[in-house]
C-alpha cells in the first residue's frame, strides 16, 4: 500500500466519523459515541492537513461545553446514544453549579492538549493569518482552563496538579492503578457494559475494575463535583506524568501563540511563573533515580508509585528533563522497551509481571502515546529511535488498520489490532507523522 493510499484511508475513516450537525468527531462507531476531550485535540490535527474548518470546528464542540468555572469535561454528549455506559444520566454534572448549562457532560476531565494542539495547527496549516483570527477568538478560554487546574488541583500550590479518576489520566485500566485499588473496597455495582458488547472483553477491563471506576464517580456526585471536598475525601489523588507533561507543553505553547497574536501580556507572565515552578517540581518530585524514568506519584498516600510506563517518556514532549535525564530515558527506552522482538512502545513496562500485550492500557501500543513519543525524542535530536518510532507506527496501522490500540510483539502476525476499529486519533495522527 502506498503512502497515498494510506493517507486516503485516513481521510476516510475521520470523515465517517464526523457529525456533520454537530461538528465534533467520534472516536470509533458503537464503542466511543460522544465527543472525547484529548481525541477531539488529537483529530484536529489530522484534520489541519487536509480540512482546516473541520478542525476549527472539532475545537469549538468541544469548548461549547466548557464550564463557567474553566473546566473543560472528559466526554461531551452532544448526542443520544444507547451503546455507551455510563452515560450523562449516571454522571449528572448538572450538580455542580457551574456545570455547562447547554450541555449535558461528565465531572472529570483528560489531558489538557489544547494548548498544544492550537500551535500544532497553527504550525500546519498556510493561511496563518485565518489561523490567528481563529486562535485570538478561543486562547483565552483554554488559558481559562488551565487556571482551574493551577487553582483547583494543586493543594499544595506546587506546579503540579492532581487527577482524581484513572479516566482522567487517559490511560484507563493502567497496572500503575491496582495498588491503589487495595487501599479501598468499592460495592458490587449492578451494571450493564456496553463495550464488551463491540470489543473483546479480553481486551477491556473487567467488571470488579469498573465497580472502581463507578465508585469515584459516586463519591466525586456526593459532593457536587466539588474539588476541594474531591481533594480532601477522594481515596484517588494522583500526580500523572503524562497528564503534567502534557499541560506544561500546551502552557508553552499558549505563550508563544500569545505572544504571535501580540496580546496579554499578564497572561504570558502567568503561564511563565506556571511553568517554572511546575518544571522544577515535576523533576523533584516525579522523577525516579532507580528505575531512571518518571513515574506517578500517589497524593493521597504520599509516595512514588514506582512502574514505568509509556507515559514515562511524556516528558521528553514537554522538554522537561534535562540533556542527562533525557539520555536515560532514551536508553531506558531502547534497553527495556524495543528489541528485535518488540515494537515500540508498549504502554506498560513489558518486563513487568503485570504487563498483558493485548488489554487496553496494559500493555499494548496506542498510536497517540507513539505520537508524543516521536515529537519528544526529536526534541532532544534522537532521530533514529523517533524514526523506529514512527516506522513501528505506520507498519502497525498499514498491516491490521486503523485500530484503537496494537500488540507490540512482533511474534503476532494475526489479529493484532484490538479495541475500536477505524479509531479516529490513529487516523488522524498517522497523517501528522506521514507529513515528514
């Protein structure tokens, strides 16, 4: 298959899943039926090469949902939709009283990526001068967002903010949760899965895990969505690497679109002092000398939660190690997770004994992870390991399609591809690394 022809699949597979009335994109048909917070970012770029009003458009879905107080949800429901639970009438996030008043969502959010995502677009498309119209008419409200996080989720006004859900981490079912697991006991909820029903439930968490879920969720609605009851009372209180890391790079993207577009001075001083105590802290405090890798730190219990992980590596996006940490990391990567035998890269430490190549976070490769890892390495001029990266990416899509997420050894040769078919951030980013 030609490179052509892949980028028309591509193309083929976002604009199947647009709705075209509503303006905002699905991940995949049946499994993901709303609008997802950092998918819709990822789509956007895809669409910058080819579609710019699609892009500009998958952004304003997702910021007509945004809240009074900044804060931007995890799924919009712009929609009604029976294959997908839980749905708006279990998350209720009219209980916060500065919920979206035009949109039902849910009270929990994912990485904030578009911050970055506006100057990755920006960077793409020619008609810059459209471009600045259309960021000057948005950056403030994604500076909004990133205050709520700087003002709500940072008890300790440290840099570095907390996720109070595994949802929000993005990386769902991830084994860097399970020890948080034991630390509370959840009730038996009665529920009907819906993903299961499209996906091999090998392949997805399982029921006990989701009784997990569900529980923060009813904890977080007993009060209202409230951040400081959320901080005080919520028994999962984490400081996530990827999710740091991805909110340091949008605050330097945001000052550099601030100061193209020439405006808001005040702002670009208080993205400046965000970021230089969240840089500072975030290698303090989340870097591990032992494993040689950033890892995640449990705020409620107060320690290192010490796994490596795709997100990891995240820093290297963001430019936050410095040259000698970055060196580490990169040959971490190469030692612990490429070989002969492997793609690159796994979503969880393939030597660990908690690591399972074929169940959703646990393991396997997501193309948006591999997508922020190639960007990383060529920040700090590793072009051959960014290359495998890359290469590993696009063979992956070109053998099995465009799936939600991938085996990463090498011995597969059939069925690799699991998840959600013709997953929209897979599309979409494989034209962004198809570009160079």
């Amino acid at each position: 298959m030609t490179q052509k022809d892949l980028k028309e699949q591509a193309k083929k597979v976002l604009n199947a899943n647009f709705n075209e009335d509503k303006g905002f994109t699905i991940p995949c048909e049946g499994l993901y039926p709303f609008q997802w917070n950092w998918d819709s970012g990822f789509i956007a770029i895809g669409y910058a090469h080819y579609d710019v009003n699609k892009a500009k458009r998958e952004i304003e879905a997702l910021l007509s949902a945004q809240w009074e107080n900044g804060f931007l949800p995890h799924i919009v429901f712009h929609n009604d939709s029976d294959t997908y639970f839980p749905g708006a009438d279990f998350h209720q996030s009219s209980l916060h009283p500065l919920a979206s008043k035009t949109h039902k969502t849910t009270g929990m959010t994912q990485p904030p990526v578009l911050g970055f995502v506006l100057k990755e677009i920006y960077d793409i498309v020619e008609d810059k001068a459209d471009m600045i119209s259309f960021i000057k008419h948005n950056i403030d409200k994604v500076f909004h967002n990133h205050a709520h996080f700087y003002t709500h989720r940072d008890p300790n006004k440290e840099g570095l903010v907390y996720i109070y859900h595994n949802w929000e981490s993005g990386t769902d079912n991830s084994p860097i949760w399970d020890d948080i697991w034991d630390t509370f006991t959840p009730p038996n909820y009665t529920f009907e899965r819906m993903d299961t029903t499209h996906v091999d439930a090998a392949q997805r968490p399982t029921n006990r895990e989701y009784d997990y879920y569900l529980n923060l969720i009813e904890i977080a609605k007993e009060y209202n969505y409230d951040d400081a009851k959320i901080t005080e009372l919520s028994p999962f209180l984490v400081q996530d690497p990827l999710f740091n890391a991805i909110l340091i790079k949008s605050n330097a993207a945001l000052i550099e679109l601030y100061e193209i577009i020439g405006d808001s001075k005040e702002k670009i001083d208080i993205l400046k002092a965000w970021q230089e105590k969240a840089i500072t802290r975030f290698n303090e405090k989340l870097y591990n000398e032992k494993l040689g890798g950033y890892v995640h730190y449990d705020l409620r219990n107060e320690k290192q939660i010490e796994f490596l992980s795709s997100s990891s590596f995240t820093p290297l996006f963001a430019q936050i190690p410095d040259n000698a940490r970055a060196e580490r990391l990169m040959k971490n990567l190469t030692n612990k997770f490429k070989g002969n035998d492997k793609f690159l890269c796994s979503s969880f430490d393939p030597d660990s004994d908690r690591f399972n190549p074929k169940k959703y976070w646990r393991g396997p490769i997501w193309i948006n992870l591999n997508w922020l890892l190639y960007k990383g390495l060529n920040n700090y001029k590793y072009k051959n390991l960014a290359e495998t990266v890359k290469e590993d990416s696009i063979t992956l899509i070109k053998r099995y399609g465009f799936y939600e997420y991938f085996d990463a050894r090498k011995s597969i040769t059939e069925n690799a591809g699991y998840g959600g078919n013709n997953f929209s951030w897979s599309a979409a980013l494989l034209l962004d690394l198809l570009k160079d």
